[in-house]
C-alpha cells in the first residue's frame, strides 16, 4: 500500500533536495518500486563524455529511495546504510539514464532495495545497485520518542 504517490514524492524532492531535484524525474511509482530518469546533461559527464560513476549512483540512490518513502511515508532521515553498485557497461552518449528500482524488504527498521540503470531506449543495463536503508523510529504524536 503507498503512502505517497508520484506528485507527492515529486514535491517532496522538490522541497527538501533543490539542489539536485531539478536533474530527476520520478516517472512511475508502484506497490514494487519506481521508475526514474536522470536528466544528462553537461555536468553530469565525465572525460570521454560518459556519464560518471557518481551521477549513476546518484539516481540508484534517489530512485530507491523515493521508492521507500512511497511505502512509508515522508520521512525525510531515511538514509543509506548499505551500497553497492556495479558497472556494467559504457552508458550511450547524450541520451538519459532510467532506473528501475524495486523494493526487496520493507520492515520498520530497514528497507533493502535493488536498481537496474539502463541507457534511454537500450536493452542491457549499464549499472546494478542495492542498497539498504535506515528507517528511523516513528516519534509518538505528543513529541516523544
């Protein structure tokens, strides 16, 4: 059951990431996970005019976890515990990222995720990457823990 749908999770980002919300875009959300784009541009390259390490991880991490907050709601000190991610192959040249995130294990401490990143319109994977997150403990209505 989701918490939060495509348009919150969007305004969520929007809100508390402005720095880096404008380089994503949160293309689908299910009960399994979600479905992101990395914006490539310029910034976002590295010598060879690949895309980097960094931004692939970037949207692994952001991907998987919008995909947590859908399930749980907005809970903004969910963090990354846990990661790894292999690079499969050279991303294609000027043409953007999407990640498919899917949710492994949702508790209420925990969540383990997986991503596949592929090259917009190509078939194999260019990265995989599971992480896992910390959830932290619901706070009682009244303010105390």
């Amino acid at each position: 059951m989701r918490a939060m749908d495509r348009q919150a999770l969007a305004a969520f980002l929007a809100r508390e990431f402005p720095q880096v919300a404008g380089d994503f875009a949160l293309e689908a959300v299910d009960d399994t996970g979600a479905r992101m784009r990395l914006r490539v541009a310029e910034r976002h390259l590295r010598p060879g005019g690949t895309v980097s390490g960094p931004s692939i991880f970037a949207l692994a991490d952001v991907a998987i976890y919008l995909a947590i907050l859908s399930r749980i709601g907005p809970v903004a000190l969910a963090v990354t515990t846990g990661a790894s991610i292999d690079f499969l192959r050279k991303p294609a040249a000027g043409v953007d990222l999407i990640c498919a995130a899917r949710l492994l294990k949702l508790g209420r401490s925990l969540a383990v995720a997986d991503a596949l990143i592929y090259s917009e319109g190509l078939a194999e994977p260019v990265a995989r990457a599971s992480m896992t997150y910390s959830i932290p403990p619901q706070r009682a209505k009244d303010g105390v823990s």
